[in-house]
C-alpha cells in the first residue's frame, strides 16, 4: 500500500485516493441527475470509506454538483477538504466558456462559497481554458485575483488546473500552490513532466480523468496485468498512478456505489516491479 494520504499545508492533509464529483451531474455534466438520492449515498459513502478529498466546482450543473454535496455532507467532517474549481461557467447550450474576469472569478469565488455552505474554501483551483493546458497564455491577472481574495479570507489554498510549467512558475511568484489539477493516465502521459515538477516541489498533481474520463482507457497490457493481479483494469490504473509520483492524488468519479468501492479499494493494492515495468511500456 503507498502512502495513503499527503499533506501540503499544516492546516492540509488530504487522502491521495479523492473522489471527483463532476459525474454526479446529469448527462453532460448538465442538470440534475437521474437520481439524486443515488448521488447522496456515494458522496456519503465515499466519506464513509475514508476519502478527505473531494474535487468539485460550482460549473457542474451548473451549481447541480456543489448543492448535492451540501445537502449530503453538511455540516461537513472537520477533516474533509473539498477542492473547487473557478475560471469557467455553462452556457445554456450546456457549452463550456471562458470566465477569467476579475468580476467573474469573484462571482464565482462567492457562489462556491454559496452553493457548498462555507465561509471559507478549502481549495480553489484556476482552471486554465485555452487548449486544455497546452497554451502558455498568461494567468497572471486571474490568479492575482484569487489570490486577493486568498487574503480576504474567502480562501484557504490555491491551486491550477490545466496548466503547463511556465505557468505554474508564474502562479508561483505571486502565491503559492498546493495542488496541479491535469488530464493524465496510463495512456495520456504529456504531462510527465509536470508530475515530476510537482514532486520535486511537494505538490499535489491530481489526474483528473483517471480512468480516461468519457473515453475509457483501453489496453490490452493492462486487461492482462490486472487479470495476472486479480483486480480489475480500473483498479490498476488508479493503483499506478498512485505509484507514479509521492505526490500523486486521484480523482476517479462515478455516480455507482460498486464502482465506488471498487476504486477506492485501489489505494490498497500494491503493484509489483514487473507489472510497474509493463504498465511503463503502454505506448501512449
């Protein structure tokens, strides 16, 4: 078993197995769910098993996400930490758009607050929107204004999400950062060096869609890896990436109470050398 938990400021320790509450929306990440008494019981139950990290925001739904988790949850345990997102909002088409204006992220920022029953976020990550973390756009000015509101009290942690180097080096200089939210997995690895950066630097990376999101990850090297280990595919996956770095975090989501389980069993399995070895190999 590695190291179950992480912690990145004294005041935050976080379990490394989170749960992603982004499929607790309905189709789309838009709307309600199809069943919301379902969605109660996995939030309850992940809390149940253990997991002190949730990853949320307040555009799933929107706001759809961030309520159920209120209602859920609150008044929430005192070591549960929940980390949202800022930097984008729905468009009534259920489109994703760009939100960055001082104006929209302190919109944002009090709606989170709203929507979750808070005084204070626990974490708030700015999520860049230009070419899924690829661009080298400047983030200054948003991140300044989180990190204003940071010293409002309105925020705890600062984190990035989608995001390269240059701009985590750029965020850093004006505040610090505990976490670095990427798309990265077994077959989706362009981020290898951010997951080093983030290590050398005691960093949480979260891979956000662990598990290869609306696309699941296929492999044939990891069907018989997991066959080998008497886990599933999922299973191994996630147990990988837990391995991959000491600062490595995942955020699988689901709204199924037996895939729940089945994920977070992951945090206890411990991959052998020669599978690490093999898994290393998938071609991207």
């Amino acid at each position: 078993m590695t190291n179950s938990t992480i912690t990145l400021a004294e005041d935050l320790t976080i379990t490394r197995m989170g749960y992603g509450a982004m499929q607790l929306a309905g189709p789309g990440v838009f709307g309600p769910p199809k069943d919301r008494d379902q969605a109660i019981a996995v939030l309850r139950e992940a809390v149940d098993l253990g997991v002190t990290h949730i990853d949320t925001s307040d555009f799933y739904g929107p706001t759809v996400v961030n309520e159920i988790i209120k209602e859920a949850l609150h008044p929430y345990p005192a070591d549960l930490h929940l980390v949202t997102k800022v930097g984008a909002r729905r468009g009534d088409d259920a489109s994703w758009l760009p939100a960055q204006t001082p104006v929209e992220l302190k919109a944002q920022v009090h709606g989170n607050l709203e929507h979750l029953g808070l005084d204070v976020l626990d974490v708030v990550n700015l999520r860049s929107m230009a070419n899924e973390g690829r661009s080298e756009e400047s983030i200054a000015e948003a991140f300044t204004t989180l990190a204003e509101l940071q010293q409002e009290g309105l925020i705890k942690h600062l984190g990035l999400s989608s995001v390269t180097i240059p701009q985590i080096r750029e965020a850093q200089a004006i505040a610090p950062i505990v976490t670095v939210q990427n798309l990265y997995n077994l077959v989706n690895r362009q981020d290898d060096d951010i997951v080093e950066y983030c290590a050398e630097h005691t960093i949480a990376f979260a891979s956000f869609f662990p598990l290869g999101g609306f696309t699941p990850l296929q492999s044939e090297t990891l069907q018989k890896v997991a066959a080998r280990l008497g886990a599933t595919p999922q299973q191994v996956a996630l147990a990988w990436l837990l391995q991959r770095s000491t600062t490595s975090v995942v955020i699988p989501g689901t709204s199924s109470l037996t895939h729940l389980r089945e994920n977070i069993a992951a945090r206890d399995l411990l991959l052998p050398p020669d599978a690490v070895t093999e898994l290393d190999a998938i071609a991207p």
